[in-house]
C-alpha cells in the first residue's frame, strides 16, 4: 500500500509485482529440485512419480487460474488435457504406427505426424486456444452455479466428440504409437513457467479485480470491472496450462484412451487443488504433492 497526494491508502502495483516474483522463485525452487533428484537420484519408480507430480502441477495451476480468483469451481478443464493429448499426438504418433493405428486419418492430417515433442505440444496448444475461446465466450457470461454446470456438460461433450470421432482418436479404443517418455527439462520448464504464470496473474489488475467480483460481482461491476471479460481471459488462459499437461501425460503414459480424462482425473485433479486450498497458488502445488504420494 502507499498514499497517493490526497493522502489515500491506494495499491502499489509494482510492490504486488515484486511479491509476485518472489512467490514464484520460492515455488519454482522445490519443483526444480524434485525434477534434479528424480534424474540423478530417486529409483525409477520415484522418477515417475516426481514427473507425475510435476505434470500435475501444471493442469492444477490451470485450473487454479480460473477457479481460484473466478470462484466458480470448473469440471471442464480436463477435456483441454484431453483435446491437448490427442492433438499432440496426432502430431508426434510414428508414421509406422500410424498406418495400422489410424488406417482412416485424412491426409491433411497425417502428413504432419512425426513432429518432436516440443513442436507437438506448440501444435496442441494452438487447438486448445481455438477450442477455448468457442467454449470460454458463452461460459463467462455465466456465473455461480450455472458456470460450473456448464463446465461439466463441456466435458462431458468432449468425452462423447473423442469417443465418437473414431478416424481422429480410435473413439473409446486405446490411442497407441506415440513415443513414450517426456524429457525432465521439459516437464520442470512448463511446471515452473505454470507456477510463474499462475502466482503473477493473481498479482496483476485482472487477478485482483476478478477476485473483487468473486466476492460481489455487482459491486465489483458497478465500479467499472468488466467482470465477463476477466473471466474469459482466466477460462483460456486456464485452459492452455491444462492443454500442456495433457499433451505431457499422454507421452508419459504412451497409451491411452478417453476415459483417462474424464471424470476420475476430474475429481482427482479438483481435490488436489481444494486440498491445499483453491485460492492461493501454493495451495494448488502442496495439495498435489500430498495427494500424489499418498495416491
């Protein structure tokens, strides 16, 4: 806080920002040291659990985003790990596999498999972006209760899409010939920029204005917050975090299907970030850290 001339108690901006980036090393410390330990010390079990974490991390802050300064608890930002996964890939899948896995891909599409991961994820992330904004226009116009309602019939209306779209996605089928593995560099560079992101959007005007209208939105409006626009920019920004940590955990697992990002990874990756408590960033990477190892 400091006093403007009148001698008013107004915010200081840049001390929230300095707060902010100091918050941020503090919680990027641990998750580079989890990342270090797993690639020279821990057993390869331990490895997968750290990368496990680490990936986690990542969709949790994404919803944390959202969620956290919105006040609307949302069920649909696993279907952009889901639309992340299978969009990476689709992009990544071997053109050997291919050929038996998806004998039916049109060719558009199959001549850009085989990308390296990195380009995957990029790819991934540019459909995640499209799909949130179809999705995220008619959900921020929405509040309370009938937001989070809407969020659940977004993933639900994935699920049924990749299920569906059997020449895409091999429909409930699993979903093989990608290559397997993620690089530890990799999954500790998003985790970190996801804790990066997170803690300075809730520092910045946006974050502070949108928890003002978690708190009374009419308030909040009738001093000028446009409330609908804030929460837009949360849902996709929300949504591109969780489409990264889908195109991760589909290259950690090698395999997998639809059912793998639908209601289980749902409520797993919700009360992680209610364990720690939903509205701070810290809370969201220690509630994934318990629930990770006693999962």
């Amino acid at each position: 806080m400091r006093r403007n001339g009148r001698g008013d108690r107004v915010l200081d901006m840049k001390q929230f920002g300095k707060a902010a980036w100091a918050g941020s090393a503090l919680l990027a410390l641990p998750l580079i040291v989890a990342g270090v330990l797993a690639e020279t010390v821990l057993p390869a079990s331990g490895s997968r659990l750290a990368t496990l974490f680490l990936i986690y991390v990542v969709a949790v802050l994404g919803n944390q985003i959202y969620s956290g300064n919105s006040g609307i608890m949302s069920f649909g930002h696993t279907s952009f790990m889901a639309i992340g996964a299978y969009a990476s890939a689709l992009l990544s899948i071997m053109p050997a596999a291919q050929a038996s896995a998806l004998p039916n891909l049109p060719g558009w599409i199959a001549a850009l498999a085989g990308q390296p991961l990195p380009v995957a994820v990029l790819g991934a992330l540019a459909v995640v972006c499209v799909v949130a904004v179809i999705f995220g226009l008619p959900i921020a116009r929405l509040g309370g209760s009938a937001a989070s309602i809407a969020t659940l019939g977004l993933l639900v209306i994935t699920h049924v899409t990749l299920v569906a779209s059997t020449d895409l996605t091999r429909g409930s089928q699993t979903f093989f010939g990608i290559p397997r593995g993620v690089p530890m560099w990799l999954v500790v560079g998003c985790a970190v920029v996801a804790v990066v992101i997170a803690r300075l959007y809730r520092s910045s005007r946006s974050g502070l204005a949108l928890r003002a209208a978690r708190e009374d939105e009419i308030a909040a409006g009738a001093v000028g917050v446009d409330v609908v626009r804030l929460r837009f920019g949360a849902f996709v920004l929300g949504a591109l975090l969780c489409g990264v940590s889908g195109a991760l955990l589909a290259h950690f697992l090698g395999a997998f299907s639809p059912k793998d990002f639908y209601f289980n990874l749902t409520f797993l990756l919700l009360s992680m970030l209610i364990l720690g408590g939903i509205t701070t960033v810290s809370g969201a990477v220690g509630g994934t850290a318990v629930i990770v190892v006693l999962v």
